[in-house]
C-alpha cells in the first residue's frame, strides 16, 4: 500500500517531467521538464486536497448510512472509516437497547430507585420512588436530595455517613388516619454517587402489628380460663369439699376447660381456611339439607341455653346446590345462627332464610330479635376477637372468632357478608353469593 502510494507519485511527476520536456525544451531547454513536473505535483496536490476535503466533509456530516465518495488512496481511508462508524453505531444502538431494558426493568421494580451525583443531586429517579416521596421524575433532577426529603430522621441518616442499615420515614402523603411508612436505604458507589432504594412497608407493619395484637389476644384468651382451672384445682387439693361443693366446682372447670377447646377449635379452623386453597369449581353442596342439620343444632342450642327458648322460621328454598365446601358453609351458616342464638333474649324470634332473587344472586339471612348493635361497631365486628359486649360474649360461650370466620369464608366463595342492625330491635346478617356459584337441579338428590 505505502509502496504504491510512492510509486503513483513518482509516476505522476516523471510524467509531468516527461510532458514538459516534450512540450517545452525549445523554450527553456531542461527547466520544461522541472516547469512540468511542478505542474503535475501542483495539480496532484490540488487533487489531492480536493478528495481529503471530501472526506473531512463526509466526517463532518451526521449522515453515516453511506459511505464517503472518494477516490484514490483516500478511499482506502474513507472505506476503513465507514467501517468503524458502522461498528461503533450498531455497538451504541445495542448499548442504548441494553440501557432502555434495564431503565425499563427498575422501572418495573416495586421499590423506588434513586440515583444521586457526587454533589447528592438526582440524576435519575423511578416513578415507584416519585410515588414514595412525591417527586417530579423530570422537573426534580439536579435537585439536591436534601431539599426534596427534609424528614429529620432521613437528614440526619443521610449526613451520619453511615449506610449499613435502613431506616423508616413516613411518606409526606402520610396522615395519621392514614399512615403511609417508607423504608429507606442508601449504598455509596462509585466514588461518591449514591444509590437510594425505597421501600413502602406500610402493609407489612400493619400486618406485623396485627401479629402481635393477636399473639397477645390468643395469651389473654387462654390465660383467663387456665388461671380458673389452675384455682379450682389448687381448692379441690387443698380444702375438704363436701361432694356436692366439689360437683359444682368440677362443673365449673368443665366449663373452662370448654372454653378452651372452643377457642382452639376457632383457631384450628382460621388457620385452615387461610392455608387451605380455595374451594374446587366441582363441590356442589345441597345448602337445604345443610340448613336442616343447622336447624336441629340451633333448636337443641337454644333450648340448654334458655329454658323458654326461641321462636325459630327456617325458610329454606329446595332445589339449589351452591359451589363451595360444604364444611366451610356450614360453619359460616351455623355461627351466625349460634350467634342469634346466643345474643337473642329467651322467647326472642329468630328467621333464617335460603332465598334466591330475580337476579340469580343467593342470600343466607339470619334475623334475630335481639339487642342490636350500635352503628360504630359494625365495621370491627369481624376483626379477630372484637366484641360489643365482652362478658355477654363469654357468658355464652363465645370465642369473638366466629364472625372472623364467617368472613373468610365468605370470601373463599365469592360472597359479601351484610350486617344491618338496630340497637334494641334486632339484627340481620346475610351472606350474599354471586348468581354463579349456584345451580338449579330439579331434584337435589340427583346432583350430578
Ligand atoms: P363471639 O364469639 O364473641 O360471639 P363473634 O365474632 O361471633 O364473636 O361476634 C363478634 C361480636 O359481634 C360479638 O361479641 C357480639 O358482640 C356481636 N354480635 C354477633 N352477632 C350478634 C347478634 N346476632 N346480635 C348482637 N350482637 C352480635
């Protein structure tokens, strides 16, 4: 190549040497052959200069689709460069691809990402991160972290230098009706920049705080009788009963012990259903012979309780079958008629009906005559261990699980629970199942 370029030239100046000489010598003799070989290398470096500006244009230039015209050795040139800007496009669009996909994917990310410059500025920042801290994804770059989150906590964590661990902010949307908690934690890269990871954690100290309440709800629940029976057992060893004192007391720790085994038995059952997979599509249960086993437990309830007992309607429609578990429709349907039971005076009226209306939905209502319940509490009835009235609760047996219940399994079969009540008339709670979860059959025994 380098000895081609030499030779070219050195034939273009022996001809323009031998053009001069042959046109010129009768003039000026020897100095035609020079005049001529400067002609030539003038006009070579003219064409020269011609074809590098050419090419500095090409350079110059923002389309590289095509390669430079040029010719001569400067092709060879223009080609390579051609070349090497083809390389270096295709290697920045797979770099602009690869940059958008992980933009893309913090992006996607449930925790909020911030980037921040050696000056703490933000420099790039995600929508879940503008969603934590009410930033601005494009008005807020080049802000100073600083004066974006002034929390004292977030301050003085961020100024400590020390990033080991993660503190909790609340969100600036946070109110104390509702409290929005932001986890935040920060990790030095790169001489200087930061990188702050957000996380909202609002749900899960709600649920961890619903723990503890339980745990420590559970622990009262069983203290309270087992310090009974423990009390009773102490006086039965240490004092000389008549035998009608110690029947009574005897009694008197069966029912303790009673107490307990129903509570655990709500528990066993609120662990199941929230471990347990919903329903299977093909259990079809018959609600009407359901209902009539509920009916035989409620009048047998109602009667040890009261010796008056109630006035019990059961109102049942044959002929539909209901998809769902049979055992957990049971339990629902036989708690909110114990729970009448239990809250209704004696002699008091309880209805329950199994209806179906024009639009195909099913509703399970149990109406009772009972003391009612205030407006206030009806929104809590369902939360664990919730009760309006503690002692009237216990006296009866209750475990202030079987509303929690009834709602869970309400749920797992796609119905809502409705309570309506009036203090000192009565109450009504209606399950309400989607029209379709349930099915006609003109007889019940024939399910399939
Ligand atoms: P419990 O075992 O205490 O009855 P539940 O979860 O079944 O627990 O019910 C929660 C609370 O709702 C009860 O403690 C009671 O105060 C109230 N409640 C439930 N059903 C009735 C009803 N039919 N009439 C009046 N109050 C009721």
């Amino acid at each position: 190549m380098y000895f081609k370029l030499i030779f070219i030239r050195l034939f273009i100046l022996l001809s323009g040497a031998l053009f001069g000489y042959g046109i010129l010598p009768s003039f000026w003799g020897i100095s035609g052959s020079v005049l001529g070989m400067m002609a030539a290398m003038i006009a070579w470096t003219v064409i020269d200069i011609h074809r590098q500006q050419s090419i500095i244009h090409w350079i110059r230039s923002e389309d590289h689709s095509l390669p430079a015209r040029a010719s001569g050795h400067w092709a060879d040139l223009a080609d390579k460069l051609w070349r090497l800007w083809r390389q270096f496009d295709k290697q920045k669009t797979e770099n602009d691809e690869r940059l958008k996909q992980f933009l893309s994917a913090i992006q996607a990310s449930p925790n909020g990402v911030v980037l921040l410059d050696q000056n703490n500025r933000i420099e790039w920042c995600n929508q879940t991160c503008a969603h934590h801290f009410d930033f601005d994804v494009i008005r807020d770059v080049d802000q100073n972290i600083t004066n974006l989150l002034r929390d004292p906590v977030f301050i003085a964590y961020f100024q400590s230098g020390k990033y080991d661990t993660d503190i909790v902010i609340n969100a600036p949307k946070s109110t104390s009706s509702h409290p929005v908690r932001i986890s935040v934690h920060l990790h030095e890269y790169d001489r200087g920049r930061k990188l702050l990871l957000s996380r909202d954690i609002t749900l899960l100290e709600q649920a961890e705080s619903m723990r503890r309440d339980f745990v420590a709800n559970v622990s009262h629940e069983i203290r309270t009788p087992l310090t009974v029976l423990g009390g009773f057992v102490d006086t039965l060893i240490h004092l000389p009963l008549e035998e009608a004192e110690r029947l009574h007391y005897l009694k008197l720790m069966a029912e303790q012990a009673r107490r307990m085994q129903s509570l655990v038995e709500d528990l066993l059952t609120l662990s199941k259903l929230e471990a347990n997979p919903s329903p299977h599509a093909n259990e079809w249960v018959d609600v009407a012979s359901l209902l009539t086993q509920v009916h035989s437990e409620a009048e047998h309830l109602s009667q040890i309780m009261y010796p008056q007992g109630h006035q019990l309607n059961f109102e049942v429609m044959p002929h539909y079958l209901m998809n769902g578990a049979a055992t957990e429709l049971m339990s629902a349907m036989a708690n909110l008629v114990n729970n009448a039971i239990r809250y209704t005076p004696e002699g008091g009226s309880i209805t329950v009906s199994w209806t179906v209306h024009a639009d195909h939905t099913a509703e399970f209502a149990v109406t009772d005559t009972g003391p009612g319940i205030a407006p206030e509490h009806i929104p809590r009835l369902t939360e664990r261990f919730y009760r309006v009235d503690s002692s009237r609760s216990r006296e009866t047996g209750g475990t202030g699980l079987g509303l929690a219940i009834v709602k869970h399994v309400a749920q797992r079969h796609g119905a809502r629970l409705q309570i309506t009540s009036k203090v000192g008339l009565g109450s009504r709670f209606a399950l309400i199942f989607p029209a379709e979860k349930l099915r006609f059959v003109q007889d019940t025994f024939n399910q399939d």
